[in-house]
C-alpha cells in the first residue's frame, strides 16, 4: 500500500525525518523552478494561438500531478500531516502561474528560441539529477522489494513518450 508507514529504518527517526523534509523541500524548489518556463511557454503559445494554448495547459496541468505528490509524500511520510504535504505540493504548483505573469510582463519581448531552449534544458537537467539522486534512491528504500517503483518508473516514461507523440502529432 503507497499510503502505508515505511519499513523501519537504521537511521535515527529524527535523521530520517529531516532528510524526508529536506527531500520534499528541495525538489519543491526544483519543481518551482521548472514551472517558470512551463509557464512562461504555456502563456505565450496561448497568445500566438489559443487552442495551441489550451492542449498545453491541459497536458502541462495533467503532468503537474505526479510532481505535486514528489513534493507532498515526502513531507507527509516525514510530519504525518497531510495538509502540510498538500499545502507544500500546491505551492510548487502554483509559481508555475505566477511566474508565467512575471515572466511575461518581464521577458515577453526579449526571449528568442534559443533562449528559451537553454531555459529548458537547465530546468530539466536539474530535474533529472534530482529523480535520479534523491527521488528514486528514496522510493527504492521505502520499497526494498521494487514492488512499485521501477514499474511506475516504465509506466511514467511511457505515458511521457506517448504524450510526446500525441502532441507532435496534434501540432
């Protein structure tokens, strides 16, 4: 069961509790960080063309899930409060619209292509080295048997890949 205590630990509940935090902590930060130019993007294709705008909102809101529970199961497995793993998860979610406005209103005119292609490129960089570093290590000792966790790990690389397809194909 996903929502079941973890399996007991080595460390000292309080070392393990922090680490938890900092994890949740730290890839919010990531997350936050990696919305700015999603929505920096989601805003100007709605300007150019607003269904284009649209199907990218609705595929940017629907991948927005698994990253708001990377940010909230961590603090929830590591306060038990579930409101505070919410509340954390939907702050990461919600720079995405906030920094979609600032950036529009700062960086509207001055963005090219290859700007906004590096953007990408660092934020996703740092998103893969925080999956691969703290993410996956973690899930993998809350499920030392790998029951759940490199099937997730296939199926969400699936759905992403499908998803990119779907896309290329609808533009």
């Amino acid at each position: 069961d996903l929502f079941s205590p973890p399996p007991p630990s080595k460390e000292h509940p309080e070392h393990q509790q922090k680490k938890l935090v900092n994890m949740g902590l730290s890839t919010a930060l990531a997350i936050a960080l990696h919305n700015f130019p999603e929505g920096l993007a989601t805003f100007v294709a709605a300007l150019s063309d607003p269904s284009v705008g649209v199907v990218l909102a609705i595929a940017i809101g629907i991948h927005n899930i698994p990253e708001g529970l990377c940010v909230a199961l961590p603090i929830y497995y590591a306060t038990g409060n579930r409101w505070k793993g919410f509340l954390w998860g939907c702050l990461s979610g919600l720079s995405e619209p906030v920094a979609a406005l600032l950036g529009w209103a700062v960086l509207a005119n001055a963005m090219s292509q290859t700007a906004y292609a590096a953007l990408f490129g660092l934020v996703s960089g740092m998103m893969v080295m925080i999956s691969f570093k703290e993410l996956l290590p973690t899930a993998h000792r809350y499920d030392p048997e790998d029951t759940v966790v490199t099937y997730s790990v296939v199926v969400g690389m699936a759905i992403m890949a499908i998803s990119l397809v779907l896309f290329n194909s609808l533009g």
